[in-house]
C-alpha cells in the first residue's frame, strides 16, 4: 500500500511542473479577443508607414528607394496584394485607417506581432 501512495504522489509530482509551463505559455497570448478566437489582426496592431515619409528622413532614404522600386514592380505588387488577402483582418484593418489596399507595397510582422505596412 505504501509503495502504490509513494508512486502516485511521484507521478502528481512528475506531472505538476509540466501543467504550470503549459499554462505560463498560454499567459503570453495575446489578450484581444481578435487574436484569441479568430487570429485576425486588430486596427491598433497595425501600423501605415507611408514611403513619403521615409524619403524625407537621410537615415531611411535608401529604405525609400527600394520600396519605390518594389511600387513600380507589377509583380511584385501582385504578390503583395495576395499577401495581404492572405492574412485574415488585414484588409479590414487597413480600410478602418483608409488605406487604399491598391497602395500596399510591403507588410512585415513587428517584434510584437503586429503588421508593418508600406503604402505609396
């Protein structure tokens, strides 16, 4: 009888550890309800940079040059559009800050999971 009390208390011990980091991991989700029950982009996890706005800064100028290339790339403009229809929200996120979708030249994902959008 001991040795049954002794081997079940060693499995619950074995297995607590394991519960808590599983739950610790579900703590750093995101809490918006968008990104919880749809995994959908919110309007305030996306941020505009127009390239205009790069071309005035010395520092961002050669950044500027390559997105003005990529604006004037019809293939490469297609490829973005269908990323953009690929990411679920996007779209609706961008049309809240009215964004003309036709005017996204490239979308990164931020440090924090939120979108970069370069428009012309």
């Amino acid at each position: 009888m001991k040795k049954t009390v002794t081997i079940a208390l060693a499995s619950l011990l074995a297995i607590a550890p394991a519960a808590g980091i599983a739950y610790a991991q579900d703590a750093t989700a995101p809490m918006t309800s968008d990104g919880m029950s749809t995994g959908s982009i919110a309007a305030d996890s996306v941020d505009v940079v127009k390239i205009s706005s790069l071309e005035a800064d010395d520092s961002q100028r050669g950044e500027a040059e390559r997105l003005t290339l990529k604006a004037n790339d019809p293939a490469t403009m297609e490829k973005v559009q269908s990323e953009l229809q690929g990411v679920p929200g996007l779209a609706d996120a961008l049309a809240s800050k009215n964004v003309q979708l036709e005017n996204v030249v490239e979308i990164q994902t931020s440090a924090t999971g939120g979108k970069v959008v370069y428009v012309k």
